[in-house]
C-alpha cells in the first residue's frame, strides 16, 4: 500500500533509535508504558513542520485532541526540554555562539488569557523573538523567547550561563560591560565589536568574528518548519516548546 504523500517525512528509523530511550513512557521507566510514542512525535513533528492547526492534523496520526492535550501534558512537565539536554551529545565549546532573531505572530496566536505573551508590536505587525546560544559546529545549545521588542543583550547573561567555552562570539549588539565580564568570569574571550559610542574601544578578532554565521545558519535550519518561521502558539511557553522540539529533531537526525 502506497504511504500518504503527508507521511513523508516521517521519522527514519535511525532517527528513532536515537529518539526512543530518552521518552516517557518507555519500556522499563516508571509508568505505563506508551504504545504510540513513535507515531504522537509524528504527529507534533507534522503540526509543526506544516504550521496547521491541531484540528487539521490527519486522523491517522491520532486524535488531534489528544495529542495537543499530550503535548501540553509533556510541556507543563518540561518534558521536550529535558529530551533535548539528553540529546545534546558533547558540544564543542570551543566557540559559543549568541544571537536573536524575530518571528512574526500570526494573528491567531493573540487573545491568550490574561493578556498577549512574549510577543508585542514591531515594524509592522506583531513579532517575536528567538534568542539563541549555539557550538562551535552550530548546533542549538539553549534558547530563550521574548516578546521583539526585548534587546539582545538582556537575554545574553541566561544564554551562557553555566556554560564555559574558549570564545564567545557575537555582534555589537551585544556589546555591554556586565556580558564581557560574565564571559571572562567564565574564562571565555568575547569577540564582540565595539559600539561606535564606546570611548575605550576593544580590539576584536576579524577572522575569529567571521564564524558568527554559524549561528545564522542554526536559525535558517530553524525556520525550515512552518510552525518555527512564524509563530502561531499563543502562550509562550507552547512556542518555547516547539522550539526545542525543533531542535529535538536537529540533533537527532545528526550521525
């Protein structure tokens, strides 16, 4: 039998291997076990691949009803979180990687109780913001959301908390007397040029600051999934998620 054309890009059979032992409800943890894990990260994988709405997801993923109710129940558990941080598998932090980006709001994902979250007017239109800190291979390490208005440099100090690499890289907008200090705290280099109204400027590695793209790659790899490049979830914490599961799919499909 022919396999539905929405089906395609399933996930591989190696990607789940990688995938199945990091998962509630897998054989020998706590709990029941689920029988279904495989075809409901499928099914969020094909919401947020596509950007539809839960009610448009095919049947034969499963009840659209259950599986959001699902995906809320793993997010409120920090569930997607604590799978990407198991499938982060020895970052090379020889450079870390800093940068934000903007996602606009689709109109549906105003009118959350309690008031819009994370997200507020910009330009045109109504955006949000992706903050995020990748390895000296590109790949996402740790992400934060905020509203588009929120500078730069006030999500930095969380991006590379904890963390310590040779290098931190990451442009002007980052330049702030408290982030180089919190990076030579951390024993890293910042190779970060200067603001043109600093007085005692910094000399900046040119050819080092070249490697910033990597970053900017990691967010084109990022918004390849419809429910990434615009953001339709209307609490934060929902699209917050989907930006790990995103990356979820990353680091999972790497050899």
């Amino acid at each position: 039998m022919r396999t539905p054309d929405y089906r395609r890009h399933d996930i591989s059979d190696r990607v789940w291997e990688r995938l199945e032992p990091h998962l509630p409800g897998r054989r020998g943890s706590w709990g029941g076990v689920a029988k279904d894990n495989r075809q409901f990260i499928n099914a969020v994988f094909w919401i947020l691949r596509t950007g539809a709405p839960w009610r448009d997801l095919p049947p034969e993923y499963g009840d659209w009803k259950n599986v959001h109710r699902r995906f809320c129940r793993w997010r409120d558990k920090g569930v997607w979180e604590k799978v990407l941080e198991q499938l982060i598998d020895e970052p090379d932090y020889e450079w870390l990687i800093i940068d934000a980006t903007h996602v606009k709001v689709h109109p549906h994902a105003t009118g959350a109780k309690g008031g819009n979250q994370g997200h507020g007017p910009y330009k045109r239109g109504l955006n949000t913001k992706i903050h995020l800190a990748v390895d000296a291979h590109g790949m996402p390490l740790r992400m934060v959301i905020t509203a588009g208005t929120t500078a730069d440099c006030r999500q930095a100090a969380t991006l590379i908390e904890g963390i310590d690499a040779k290098y931190l890289l990451a442009d002007k907008g980052y330049d702030s007397d408290a982030l180089i200090a919190q990076a030579k705290e951390h024993g890293m280099q910042p190779v970060i040029p200067s603001r043109r109204h600093r007085r005692q400027r910094r000399e900046c590695d040119k050819q080092l600051y070249r490697l910033r793209h990597l970053v900017e790659n990691a967010f084109l790899h990022l918004k390849r999934w419809r429910g990434i490049a615009t953001r339709y979830a209307k609490n934060t914490a929902s699209f917050l998620a989907a930006v790990h599961i995103r990356c979820i799919a990353i680091w999972a499909s790497i050899s």
